[in-house]
C-alpha cells in the first residue's frame, strides 16, 4: 500500500455464513493496515450482534471496522443506502490510506459494489404502510394478483407467495408510476470497477461448514442469542421487517410465545442457515462469476496472497 495506484485497491471477501471470512478479513487488515467494511444485510443491525455472528467488541477493536450495527431494527435497510454509505467508508480509506476490505455474504451488496445498483428513489412511508396493511388484510396472492396488473413482468420473475418482494415491487409501482424492470435498466455505476478489486469466494468442505453452522448456532445460544431476540421482540416491529427475518429470529420469536421449545426453534435455526449457506455458493457461482473462489483454509494460511496484484 505505498503507491498511489496502490491505494485505490479492495479487497472483496465473500463466502457462505460460518466459513471464515472475518477472521480472514481481520487478519489481512492487521497484516496491511486495512479498514474491515462489512458486507452482510444482517450485520448492519445494531440489535442483532450474537444472533448474526457479528464480529466481537475485541476483535473490532483490533483494527478499524465500519458499517457493523449501525442502523436500527426498525428501519428497512437496503442495499442502495448500504451502497450510499459504502461510498463514504471506501472514500475514507483512500483517504488514510489504508487497505478496504469488504467482507460479508450478501450477494447483493457485493454486485452492487462492482456492478452497480438500480436508482429506485425512497418508497414514501405511507405509501409502504399503506401496501403492508394491504397484504396483512388482503394476503399475498391479492397483492401478487394486483402487481400482475400494474407491473406484469414483476409478477411473473416473482413466486406468487413471496410477500416480500411482491410487497416491494408494489411500492415501488404504486410510489414511482416505473416498474422495477424500468428502474434496473437505468442503474447507478458500481463503485469498484473491474480492474480495482480482487474479489475471493470462500469455499469450505460442506459438511465440515454445517457442522460448524449447527455448533455455532448452539454457541450463539449460550451467548445470549435468545435473550436478544427476546428484546427485539419486545419492540413489537413489523415483521416483514429485514432485522426481524434474520436466520433464527422468527423460530426463537415463535419459542418465546410459547409455540414451540427451544430445541425445536434451534432445529428450525439450524436447517434455516444451512439452507441459506447452499444458496450463496449457488448465487454467487452464478451471479458473480469473476470471484475467484478458494479453500478458507488455504488463504488463512497465507493472508498475503489476496492482495490485490499478487497470486
């Protein structure tokens, strides 16, 4: 990092959940005087530390961390504000200097990082009430049947049943009078173009990585995990809410109103993350060919050989 072209670099880590990737991050960044920038949809959620494995108060001591539990349960975050201030943790780094690591397992995010971002402007409040009010009264297929109007092409890439983004989609029809096709053909330009970047995939063995997803969901239970949600819960948010849809919250949630035991929430908690950790490898493989995807263990080894420019 001593040479101007040098600290326009980044480094991309990204991976399935649990297969190492802060460690690595942290360790490149106390190797290189880098700033660890998380990018993870979950890990943004200040109420939310133990139940998405966010990095320890010590470890974020360490070296200089950015983006971790700074936004609210309450507010819907997405992936354009995470680019927005994204924007301003990158210009920082290159301001000090200093090495940007982004390292999380949000494919989204990272696409929107180096390629780019559709420019949907903020749904008005009222208009996303107004649209969850109608899909908690209504149910999801009146509201699928009523984007299939307004916005056909959505309803059809959408399955009928997925309330979340059928609900999204409507916002932003109803909100902006364009579909979302319309917005995502005129998009923001990515932030890292091709060429600034090394972006590695993190692949670990499969069943050694559920194995270690099952005994760290049981670790984050010792930790407090339930407790945590059990103060989330307390806020009684809307529950389409991202932070309360995080692996693990709605089993917990539904054991603290008596509906079913803590085993079986952790059963539920388990099997939802490994789901989850099969769908990033099948994601990213498709989505985001140009990460170059290695043995956790191989670059732990040696955190020198993901610096940008070398092998």
């Amino acid at each position: 990092m001593n040479s101007p072209d040098d600290s326009s670099k980044a480094v991309l880590i990204a991976g399935p959940t649990a297969s190492g990737k802060s460690a690595l991050a942290l360790a490149l960044a106390q190797k290189n005087g880098g700033v660890v920038i998380n990018t993870d949809s979950m890990q943004v959620y200040r109420d939310l530390r133990i139940i998405t494995a966010r990095p320890t108060p010590e470890e974020e001591a360490q070296v200089p961390h950015r983006l971790y539990g700074h936004v609210d349960a309450a507010v819907n975050f997405s992936a354009g504000s995470w680019v927005s201030d994204a924007a301003r943790m990158l210009a920082e780094a290159c301001a000090q200097r200093a090495l940007p690591i982004f390292v999380g397992g949000s494919g989204l995010y990272f696409k929107a990082l180096t390629r780019g971002l559709s420019a949907v402007p903020p749904i008005p409040p009222a208009i996303r009430e107004a649209v969850r009010a109608r899909l908690e009264r209504d149910g999801v297929e009146a509201l699928h049947a009523q984007l299939g109007q307004r916005d056909p092409v959505s309803a059809e890439r959408l399955k009928p049943r997925d309330r979340t983004r059928i609900a999204r989609a409507l916002e932003v029809v109803e909100a902006t009078g364009r579909s979302l096709t319309d917005w995502h053909r005129d998009g923001l330009p990515p932030l890292l173009p091709p060429g600034t970047f090394r972006a590695l995939f993190l692949e670990p063995d499969r069943d050694a990585l559920y194995a270690r997803i099952d005994a760290r969901f049981d670790a984050m239970l010792k930790a407090g995990a339930l407790e945590e949600v059990a103060a989330l819960a307390a806020r009684r948010l809307d529950p389409l809410l991202p932070a309360m849809k995080a692996h693990g919250v709605p089993a917990l949630i539904r054991h603290l109103n008596g509906e079913i035991t803590l085993e079986e929430a952790a059963i539920i908690g388990r099997a939802d993350t490994r789901h989850y950790a099969k769908r990033q490898f099948t994601w990213f493989r498709h989505q985001l060919p140009e990460f170059e995807w290695v043995r956790p263990e191989a670059a732990e080894g040696s955190p020198q050989t993901v610096l940008p420019g070398r092998s």
